[in-house]
C-alpha cells in the first residue's frame, strides 16, 4: 500500500507540474486570454479567436480553401474561386445537377490544384472520392475514388510529405432509414501516402466524440504550430489536437473559440507571413478570417508512465 501511495503521490506531482507550466506559458502577446485554464487531468485549456474581416460568398455552404492570393467557397456541387483581397468572385465550378459528385465536404490547395473531400452523404453506403480542380481555369482534371471505404470523407489536407484525411460516421440516420449513418464513434484520422493510401489510423477523445455526436468531424488543416485542428459541424469552435506518443486516440490539446462560426470545414492560411484561420458561417453565406492564438498553446500532457526499480514495483 505504501508503494502505490508514493507512485500516486508522484503522478499528482507531474500532473501539478504541467498546470503550472500551462498556466506560466499563456502571456503571448498574440493570443486572446483563455477563458479558464485546466490542468491536464481535467479539459482542454480554451482560447478565443479574433475576426478579422468577413466576404460574402454565396457557395459558403461546406467550407472553404485558400493560398496566396485567392479563396475557394465550397458548396455541394460548385465551388466558387473569390479574389482574396477584395471577395470578387471569379469562376465557378458547376457540377451536373445529377451528379456523380453531389456532395462536396471541403477541399485543400497544394501548388496549382485544389483537392476536394467528396462523399455520397447522407446515401448508404458510405462513398468517397477526392475531386481535382486547376485551380486557374477551375476545370475538374482528376479523381481518385475510395469507393466504399472507412465512411464518409469530410476533410483533406497536406503535411508533413503526407495526405492527412477524416472518414466521418454520424450517429443521425440517413434520410429515409432508423439505422445511424455508422455511428459517430467509427470516425477516423487517416495519414495517407501520395497515392492515397492508409499508412496508420486514428481515433478521436470519446469526450470529443460524445461532443459533437450525433454527427461529427467535418472540418481539419495543419496550423503553422505543427498541430491538427478540426472542427465539428455545429460549433463555433476548433480542437487543436497532436498526433499520440501512445495508444490510438489523438490528444486533444486546446479548444480555440471562433464566435459566429457554425462547424463546416476550415483552412489555414499558411502563404502569408501571418497566418490566419479561414471558416465559413453557412447560415448567412460568408467566409470569416480569424487570427488565432496558435503560438500560446502549451501542452498540457503530463507524461503519465514511468519506470521504476525494486521497492517500487506497482504489484
């Protein structure tokens, strides 16, 4: 009894560690003040977003793409190509009203083409496919197809010499049917290689899963602070999470408040000097900028394994 005190009395140590280091690392410059911060054992530190400017965009429906020096509205079957510095729409890609593309989730701009996550949803099964524009002429000029896969693909995005991806499951049931559209807790994180194949697979916090249940993860894009941030399809807020050290679920790190924003998908802007978070607000048809506090975000993991030698052992 007496071992196990000590190893308790010790984790309580690391964990009081780790507040006191989150607590001490909040005073950039940069940030908004988080609005109560945590310690590790309870949930993720909060912060709050600055808008910066908002345009008008009538296909502002699922989320939106960007790079230097244009803006990408994504909406079911079109996707609209803005001027970025003065929201001027350009061009516009129109799918058939028939499809075979008939639900758009979001899309991702790597060198001169943007990549849509596309999906059947909400039809059973589950189909997936990734959509590829040139994002000059906006003319569509290539597909890779999943077919029946892991769920509905809702989010694509490059880093680190990788594709990175969400297969999103709901619980809601589909139009016309009792039965969840594969339950909220099968969704997955995927890393993909370049010919958009799984290398690993993971899961999402079951506290983040009963957050934004019945649907679930619809929007994600590395930030410049190296960390995953996605977004729910309600919430006017992001989940800053890293990639495990251990186990399968991904840590989440931080909760980032974006006010007015309803879920959807979301893209940094990582062309410019200062990088900003672009969201969507579907309900009034605008896409919002954001400055985010990305460089006061601590970790607040303490590590919670140890080695120990004889007269320590947990028995």
């Amino acid at each position: 009894m007496r071992v196990r005190t000590k190893i308790a009395s010790a984790v309580a140590a690391c964990l009081a560690a780790a507040a006191l280091t989150v607590t001490a690392g909040l005073g950039s410059a940069e940030a908004t003040a988080p609005t109560g911060a945590k310690t590790a054992a309870s949930a993720p530190v909060e912060y709050t977003a600055d808008l910066q400017r908002s345009f008008a965009a009538f296909d502002a429906r699922q989320g939106v793409a960007v790079d230097r020096k244009y803006f990408y509205a994504v909406n079911n079957q079109t996707i609209t190509k803005h001027d970025k510095a003065t929201g001027k729409p350009l061009l516009q890609f129109v799918g058939d009203s028939d499809g075979p593309i008939i639900h758009m989730d979001s899309a991702t701009v790597v060198g001169d083409k943007l990549y849509a996550a596309t999906s059947n949803y909400n039809v059973t099964p589950e189909k997936s496919s990734v959509e590829v524009f040139d994002t000059r002429t906006m003319k569509h000029i290539d597909t890779f197809s999943f077919g029946i896969y892991r769920g509905s693909l809702t989010w694509l995005d490059r880093h680190d010499g990788a594709w990175w991806a969400a297969f999103a499951n709901y619980d809601k049931p589909p139009a016309g049917s009792t039965e969840p559209y594969g339950k909220t807790d099968n969704t997955q994180i995927v890393k993909l290689d370049d010919r958009f194949q799984v290398v690993e697979s993971w899961t999402l916090p079951q506290e983040l899963l009963d957050k934004v249940r019945p649907m679930s993860n619809s929007g994600g894009s590395w930030g410049p602070d190296g960390r995953l941030w996605i977004t729910g399809h309600d919430y006017d807020e992001a989940y800053v999470m890293d990639i495990p050290s251990e186990g399968s679920d991904l840590r989440w790190v931080a909760t980032v408040k974006l006010p007015d924003v309803e879920g959807q998908a979301i893209a940094w802007d990582r062309s410019t000097r200062t990088p900003e978070l672009w969201t969507i607000k579907r309900s009034t048809e605008e896409v919002l900028v954001f400055k985010a506090p990305y460089a006061s975000i601590k970790d607040p993991h303490a590590q919670q394994w140890k080695v120990v030698g004889p007269g320590h052992f947990v028995q």
